[in-house]
C-alpha cells in the first residue's frame, strides 16, 4: 500500500502543490484519493479546478501502480457527493486486470519532471493522436485536440490574463508558497 501512495504521489500539480492526501483502508483494500483544500492557490486557481485535475493525476498514478502490480483498481468517482474533499476512491479487488495498456505508462510515472521550456510546434501524428482518444475513451473521458481557432482563442486569453497579473495584488503569492521561483538557494 505504501508503495502505492509513493507512485500515485508522484502525479503533476499546478506549481507542484501536491493537493491530496490518501487515506488507505487495509482490511478492504481501498485507497480514498482526498482533496487537500490547505493546498489550494486562491490566485492561481479561484475555482479549485487545477486541484481537482492534480487529484485526478494521483488516481490515475494510483491506477496504473495497482495494475503494473497485478491488482484490478476498481475506481469509483464521487463516492460520496455529500463529502467534496473526496473525489475517488479505488478498491484493489482482485489480482489482474487484464488493462495493459494501463500498466505500460508505469515506467513512466517516476520519469515525469517539471519542465519550464516553451513547446516545440511540433505535429502530433494522426495514430498516437487516435490511441490517446482511445485511452481517454477507456477512462470515461473525451479528448479532442484543439483546432486553429481555438489555439488563437487560448493565445489571446494567456495574453489577457499576463497582462492583468502585474495589477493583480497577491498574484506572485501562490508561485512564491510552491515554487523555488524567487527565492534565495
């Protein structure tokens, strides 16, 4: 179980603020993936929503650490509407899942780093485009990829939202609480 944790805790976070916490049932197996709202960035993300995609992050880590383990990860989302700082919960409930797919991104889990570097324009190609649909398809999510219109679109919203951050008071707080970014050492 403890492994688990370490592998699901390796999961990406907006500016690496890590925002949940586990909680492991033994007797049954289950694993509470849980919000933690002291980890919340009230500048950088107002609504929480980069919270939540940094809990779904874990849960897949989560994931694919219990299959490459032989375990079936049976995930339910919501669990308890009544309760918003739990988001998931997997139940290890029998060996072999038969998702290979999900056990092959294992290696991949502790290679993730953080990178600051612009992104190369370089094309996705039209099979790995499709497999990601389809692994996106299997999670009981969509993916689309955004056309020129919608780049141009998001551009222009980065653009704005730079522009206002200068004018923005607290705005360099939240990078300042979960970066090295400015500080001395």
């Amino acid at each position: 179980m403890t492994a688990l944790v370490h592998d699901a805790a390796a999961a990406p976070s907006m500016h690496n603020a890590q925002p949940w916490c586990f909680r492991c049932f033994q007797s049954s197996h289950t694993f509470h993936v849980r919000a933690d709202f002291d980890r919340v960035m009230p500048h950088a993300d107002p609504d929480t929503r980069a919270l939540h995609i940094g809990c779904g992050a874990a849960l897949l880590n989560l994931q694919v650490a219990a299959v490459h383990g032989g375990w079936y990860p049976a995930t339910r989302l919501l669990p308890a509407p009544a309760d918003p700082a739990l988001p998931a919960t997997a139940q290890l409930t029998g060996l072999g899942s038969g998702d290979s797919d999900l056990a092959a991104l294992y290696p991949a889990i502790h290679e993730r780093h953080s990178s600051r570097f612009p992104f190369e324009e370089t094309e996705i190609p039209e099979a790995v485009r499709t497999a990601l649909c389809d692994a996106a398809d299997r999670q009981g999510a969509a993916l689309s990829f955004a056309t020129a219109w919608h780049l141009q679109t998001v551009l222009e919203l980065v653009e704005e939202a730079e522009a206002r951050n200068p004018t923005d008071r607290g705005s360099d707080e939240d990078p300042a609480a979960w970066t090295r970014i400015g500080t001395a050492g």
